[in-house]
C-alpha cells in the first residue's frame, strides 16, 4: 500500500511541479500542491518504506 501511495503521490508531484499552460506560464496553485505531493512521497519512502529515522 506504501509504494502504491509513493507511486501515485510521485505522479501528482511530477504533474504539478512541470505543468506549463498554453502560454508558458506555471500555476502557483499547481506548484504548491505539488511540492506538497512531494513533500508526502518522499516522506512516506524516506520513514514508511526504508525504514529512515
């Protein structure tokens, strides 16, 4: 359940962090929450999975 919640928050990072609209511009709502996604993945992989301190 772990690597399926790394995995899917890993997608919603990479999405919202390269996301560029039509015109070239990033959405600051969309790299916010994808720092957060990011934030979660890495902690979940890091504490959860390698078994981090």
């Amino acid at each position: 359940m772990d690597i399926l919640f790394v995995f899917i928050t890993g997608l919603i990072a990479w999405h919202g962090l390269t996301f560029k609209s039509s015109n070239g511009k990033k959405d600051f709502v969309r790299l916010l929450f994808g720092t957060i996604a990011l934030l979660f993945c890495l902690r979940v992989l890091f504490f959860d999975i390698l078994g981090g301190i």
